[in-house]
C-alpha cells in the first residue's frame, strides 16, 4: 500500500507532515493549475529526532524520483517562511 503525502501550500512556513522512507525509490511532486510564486523546499532529516536540512527546492511545477538507501529517513516539503509571494502551490511525496 502506498504512502501518500499532501499538502497545499498558501503561505510561508507551511510544510507536510512528514514521509518516513524505507530503502528505495519515492516521488516528489510540485505542482498548481495556476501561477504561483514561491520557493518550494524538500527537506531531509535522519531518524525521528534532529534537525531538518534542506535537500533542493523548486520555483515551478515538477516531478522527480528520488532514492534513499537507508530506512528511517525522513522527508517534507513545503515553502520556508520568507519564500512565499502568491498563488496556491501543491506538493506531495509519495513511496510504495
């Protein structure tokens, strides 16, 4: 069964809950049927605890696999507090 991870974004500081992946692939989704501008952050942290790290980030709409070799990593996406302008921005992770 899929894990499935989305959120709408309208404003700074708004992020998903987080994915915890196992070994393998995932998605990455950002996307908005209108213009948006924003700078969308996929961020990364290692176990349940500590910090998270930004991964890279996007300014349009894209979809990308990423891959993960350990399990327990976690992930989110979502658009930092000073990096939001306008629009509506969707992201979503998923793996499975």
């Amino acid at each position: 069964m899929p894990t499935i991870i989305t959120k709408a974004c309208t404003a700074g500081n708004k992020w998903s809950t987080q994915l915890m992946t196992y070994a393998g692939r995932f998605n990455i989704s950002v996307w908005s049927s209108a213009s948006w501008s924003a700078t969308v952050h996929v961020q990364r942290k290692f176990g349940a605890t500590g910090g998270w790290n930004k991964v890279t980030a996007y300014t349009s709409n894209a979809e990308e696999v990423g891959i993960t070799e350990g399990s327990s990593v976690y992930f989110r996406a979502g658009v930092p507090t000073t990096l939001y302008s306008s629009g509506i921005v969707n992201v979503r992770l998923s793996q499975g």
